[in-house]
C-alpha cells in the first residue's frame, strides 16, 4: 500500500492486529535496486545511491528484517542494482509508468530475471513526482508497492517506488534525502513482503481497520521523528509487530 503521511495526532483506541488473509508472502525474498533517469549517474546521485544501496542490503539481509520472521518469512537478499533511463520526459510517474520501469530494467539484462520472489526497487531522481490514486509525492506520498504479471514468465513481478524525497516532494521525516528515502523504502520492502498482491486484491497480512504493517504506525498519533530509527547507520521506519502490539525497530544483539 501507499506510504502516506496521514498523521491526525489523535491516537486510535482499538489495538491493531493483522491477519493472514491467505494471500501470498515472499518467504525467500531477494531486492533488485532500479536507479531511473540520469541523475543517478551524476557525482552527487553516484553517493545518494552508494548509500541506497548500502541501505538496502542493510534493510532488507540484516536485524531490520527479523522483524518478518514473525509474517513466516526469512531475512532477504540484496541481489544488486542497476541505473535505467526516464521512459518519458514527464514530469509525473504513475503507477502504470512505474511498471514499465520494471520491464524495461528486465529486458535490457544485468538484473535478475523474475522469479516470484524479487522486489524491484525503482528509484525516482529529484523533480520527479510520483502518484498513485488521488494522491502524489508533492501532497504526502512517500512511495508504493504492487505487482504485475510477466507475460513472458508467466510469474507476478513485485515492485517498490519511491520518491525522491527533497523540499516538497515525498516525506520529511528528517532533513537528509537519502534518510528520508531509506525510512520510506524500509516501509515499502516490508509490506511488498506481507503483502505482495495487495494492488490485486490478494491479501496476504493486513488489518483492514488499519492497512498494512507498514502503515499501522502511521495511524497510532505518533509524530514523523518518532516513526523511524537507525539500524546499521542507515534510517529505517518503525513496523507494527504483532508480538510487541506495537511498533519495534530490530537491532542486532551485538
């Protein structure tokens, strides 16, 4: 689902649970990181996306992600990343745009091939807007996930984006882009998770008074700067845990 800020600060009294609706989890999960447009390349993106990419293997293969193991899924795998061209000089990338992303970081190779298993992360440059629905990254979106089905394989192909969060684009939690992105990747990688097929009615873990697991935190009147942690040096939002009945950080032991 869309990370959104709908923060009210007015706390919700009933207690969030999700349920397993019997939808499919990725319980091997690995994450394919697409860097669209030519920013990327540029020597101020080149260190945005060391640092994305660091963040990702960090979020998505390190104690962050134990967190899934109560969804019945393992710790993933960073499988690496690529850099692709805008498709279009628009402006505004939906969701339909989006896909074609996906399909064309696969087609032109030096990716892994889908699989059932791979988020592809699409990364927007700066001045990009990103929507879904009736709301966009210039009005409190941070990013989305879904799927779509490869013709071709024959398998779903699962996908996050992300905005590039800068002034009035994405979510503010911090003043640090690459912060700002990381936190709103880390909600995305989790849910796309849980909850995969959530764009095609297929519900996998999901409160339907509350959303997904990423969202729930979203809704307890917390504060942005409350809805986030660093694990690893890199930031990552705070997800619901059924456990806890609350929202935790996992951090290693050590």
């Amino acid at each position: 689902m869309n990370i959104k800020d709908t923060n009210t600060n007015t706390a919700i009294i009933d207690t969030p649970r999700l349920q397993y609706f019997g939808g499919k989890i990725l319980k091997h999960p690995s994450f394919v990181s697409v860097y669209a447009g030519s920013y990327w390349v540029s020597e101020k993106g080149t260190q945005d996306r060391d640092s994305l990419d660091q963040c990702s293997k960090t979020a998505t293969t390190g104690s962050y992600a134990s967190l899934w193991k109560e969804y019945g899924i393992d710790k993933g795998k960073f499988s690496g990343s690529t850099t692709i061209p805008l498709l279009s000089n628009r402006r505004t990338v939906d969701e339909s745009a989006i896909q074609q992303l996906v399909a064309s970081a696969i087609s032109r190779g030096g990716v892994k091939k889908p699989d059932g298993e791979t988020v592809y992360t699409i990364f927007l440059p700066p001045g990009i807007t990103l929507a879904a629905d009736d709301v966009d990254s210039r009005h409190g979106l941070g990013g989305f996930h879904g799927s779509y089905l490869d013709n071709g394989s024959g398998k779903r192909v699962y996908y996050a984006a992300l905005a590039y969060a800068e002034g009035s684009n994405g979510i503010p939690f911090t003043n640090s882009s690459v912060d700002n992105i990381s936190i709103a990747a880390s909600h995305e990688w989790t849910e796309a998770v849980t909850d995969p097929n959530v764009n095609a009615g297929k519900l996998g873990w999901y409160d339907k008074r509350f959303g997904e697991v990423g969202d729930i935190p979203f809704k307890l009147g917390l504060r942005l700067s409350d809805l986030w942690g660093r694990v690893g040096g890199c930031a990552v939002q705070k997800e619901w845990s059924n456990v806890a009945s609350k929202p935790v950080l996992p951090r290693s032991k050590s």
